[in-house]
C-alpha cells in the first residue's frame, strides 16, 4: 500500500476535501501522512527606495498573515488527524506563488501518492493552479478529491479507464496498490476512431488483472471526444463507483487549453475521486 503520503492543504479554499479525504485514507491504509499548507504572499522582496523601512514593514505584515492562513488551514487537518490517531507531520509557510509551486512539487517526487482538491473555476485563487501542475511535476499518481466531498473516503469500487495508451498504463500502475483492496473492478473503455493497439487491448488488461488476483468487468461505449468526460461520470453514477483511475494530459497543457481535453473536462466536473498519473 502507500505508506507515504503528501496532502496539499488549500489555504484560500475549502480544505475539507483534502482533509476528509487524506485522513479517512491514511486511516484504511495505516499510511503516513505529511500536510502541507502555504499562504500566498504577493512579492518576496521589499523594493528598497526612500521610506524602505515602511515598505519592509508592510511586506513583514504580508507574510504574516500568509503564514496564519497556513496555520488555521492546518488547525482543521490537525484535529482531524489527532482524533483518527494516525501518523502525521504538519508544515506551515508562507511564499509567493512560484515558489509555493517549487515547494510543493519537490516534496512530491519523494511520496507515493499526493492528495489534493480538484480546481474550482469560479474561485480565483493559486490553490485551484498547484494541483494541475503538480499532475505534471510529482513523478507519481495525483489523488483530486471533488470540491464537494466531504466525509470518509472508500475505494471499494474503482474504475479504470483504459485506452492502451502510455498515460493509462502509468496510472493503473500507480494505483495498484488500490486495485488491490478493492471489492470491484470496471474497466471503462471509450470506442473511439484510432483503434486499440492489440498487445494493450481491452482484452489484453483484462487477462493482465486476472494473473494478479484481480477479477475485472469491462464496460465499453461509443463516444465523440466531447463527450468522454461526461460518458465516465455516467458510467461511474451507475455503477456506483467510488474512484476512477486515468491518465492525465494526453496532450500538452496548451493543447487541453485550445482543443478541449478529458482531463481537462474531469477537473472542471468531477464527481467521484480522480487518481491521475502523467
């Protein structure tokens, strides 16, 4: 199972997705979590002309304050995870965006899985900007809780979806750890016009899960590419899924931007938990 784990905490958002999420996961797992808040200051250095020292002053407020945002954000996780009695260490700063970005994908790279809250649009906020790029910059599997969860977090039912691709392979990969505990697997599979190469078939995966101890079922349906997204949100409503695993970006970040894209649809609108790999 994951044994470390990273949870970015928002400090500008609701951090109880993340909070409910990690905690009730670590809980089943028996994993260690490290949580991780930062506040957003607007610059890092005082520009020095005549009054300088009022200048310093303002920006020592500015930090400050940022780094209580971090602190209450983590006060919530806090008391959560002392009361589950699990394993857990706290980090609060405060930082510029850019450098809040470094920091938390570096920390990343050393975990197994990262949790964090899906993006809301309507928010401006660098707590919905971390997510996506830590998708790109952790080298391993990104948990997205829905901004909407709330509660304990089971992965009893998990969808795969699959498509033989590099990015799909990576996250079933990733989340085996996962697939191994759960109850049920599906096998969500979109017939697009580019068929499946043969030796990463459908078939193939299903075969693969199985010499693992793995049963799965597969689900396949037509779609256009705009419908992907919401093609596997109804699927996982009717199956009752309780995760769905996937790769991330198939194409680059301008291309999701410009074109539209799945992952680009499923962080907008997610209803169940996402695990992502890239």
């Amino acid at each position: 199972m994951f044994k470390n784990i990273l949870v970015h905490i928002p400090t500008e958002l609701s951090p109880r997705p993340a909070v409910d999420g990690s905690v009730s996961l670590a809980l089943d797992t028996g994993a260690h979590l490290d949580a991780v808040a930062i506040g957003y200051e607007t610059s890092s250095i005082p520009f020095v002309t005549e009054g300088g020292a009022a200048v310093a002053s303002l920006f020592e407020v500015e930090r400050a304050q940022a780094l209580e945002r971090a602190e209450a954000a983590l006060r919530v996780f806090d008391i959560e995870a002392r009361n589950a009695g699990i394993s857990y260490t706290t980090r609060a700063a405060a930082a510029i965006p850019i450098d809040a970005r470094e920091i938390v994908c570096a920390s990343a790279r050393l975990h197994d899985l990262t949790v964090v809250v899906q993006p809301q649009r309507e928010h401006d906020s660098y707590d919905n900007v971390i997510p996506r790029e830590l998708l790109f910059e952790a080298g391993g599997p990104v948990l997205f809780m829905p901004y909407t969860f709330h509660g304990a977090f089971s992965a009893k039912r998990i969808g795969i979806c699959w498509d033989g691709s590099r990015l799909a392979a990576r996250a079933l990969h990733d989340a085996m750890p996962l697939l191994r505990a759960a109850d049920a697997l599906i096998i969500v599979t979109i017939d697009g016009p580019d068929p499946m190469p043969e030796e990463s078939s459908t078939d193939h995966l299903v075969r693969y899960l199985a010499k693992a101890g793995l049963p799965a079922k597969v689900t396949s349906l037509p779609a256009s590419r705009s419908e992907v997204q919401s093609i596997l949100l109804s699927i996982a409503a009717d199956e009752g899924l309780d995760l769905l695993v996937m790769g991330g970006y198939g194409h680059s970040r301008l291309q999701e931007t410009l074109l539209g894209g799945v992952t680009r649809d499923m962080l907008r609108a997610m209803t169940v938990p996402v695990l992502m790999s890239h």
